[in-house]
C-alpha cells in the first residue's frame, strides 16, 4: 500500500487500476479512495504479466548457473 499511495502522490489518481482478483486489492482501493476506479477483468491483467516474461527467463536461466 506504501507504494500505490508514492505512486499516487507523484502521479495523481489514475482513470483505472487494472488488477487481478485477489480480494486484499478490493480493500486497499478502499483504503486508498480508488475503489471506484479498479478493474479486475480476466484479459486486462495479461498484459502487466507478459510484460514481466524476459526478466522471468533470464530470472530462470540464473537459477540453472551454480558456482562450484
């Protein structure tokens, strides 16, 4: 929460926050006064996930590599 109230200071409120559907995100909207402006549609979230794709190969790929 630390980090969406920074982000809101720093940026304004946002039209809409896209998330998944995890219930804890609900109540923190509330917290924060942007319950009104969240979307948890299915298809919406895919693209801040496939955005995280390179970082999760090389990520993997680091996991492989053991220093004798």
């Amino acid at each position: 929460m630390k980090f969406l109230r920074k982000t809101m200071k720093r940026r304004g409120k946002v039209e809409v926050s896209v998330t998944d559907n995890q219930r804890s995100y609900g109540a923190a909207m509330k917290v924060i006064g942007n319950a009104n402006r969240q979307e948890a549609v299915r298809w919406l979230n895919n693209r801040a996930e496939n955005s995280h794709q390179p970082f999760r190969r090389r990520e993997r790929a680091m996991l492989r590599f053991r220093p004798m």
